[in-house]
C-alpha cells in the first residue's frame, strides 16, 4: 500500500484499526490488529488513548529497537476516531 505525504509523493504505509491500550513498559502504547501486536510510535496521544477505536495509517519498523518489549514498532504518521 502506499499513501501520499505532504510533498505529493507516494510513501509506503499501511491502515490498521483498533483500541490502543497501555503496554507493559510505561509510556508504551500497543494495539493489536489481526493477528499482530504494534507498538504505536508516534500520533496524538490524546486521540490514541481516549478508550475509543481509532483508525491508524503508517509504517510498520520491525528492525526499530525499543524498551516496550512488545509489539511490532509502527511508526504512526496519522490518526482518527474510527
């Protein structure tokens, strides 16, 4: 899938939906999709944890190190209410 940034350019990036919820590390933010766990990089914190679904566009980072220990690393570039 691609998306176009602000420069008009096509980026790669995929669409997930879903409930963020807290990971296990504090400050980490993870929601699953499918079969698959992300660690949510990135957004509105305000939208991501308001409780509600949400609608996440970006780009998964599985070779991103972190200190979640958890979740695919998603690098968010978007996110709405769903």
């Amino acid at each position: 899938m691609s998306s176009t940034d602000p420069s008009g350019k096509s980026s790669p990036g995929i669409t997930i939906t879903g409930t963020p919820t807290e990971g296990v590390e504090n400050g980490c933010i993870v929601m699953q999709s499918g079969a698959t766990l992300y660690l949510l990089l990135g957004g509105d914190r305000s939208v991501l944890m308001s409780g509600q679904p949400v609608v996440v566009r970006g780009v998964p980072d599985p070779g991103l190190m972190t200190t979640c220990q958890q979740g695919t690393p998603f690098r968010v570039t978007e996110v709405k209410p769903a």
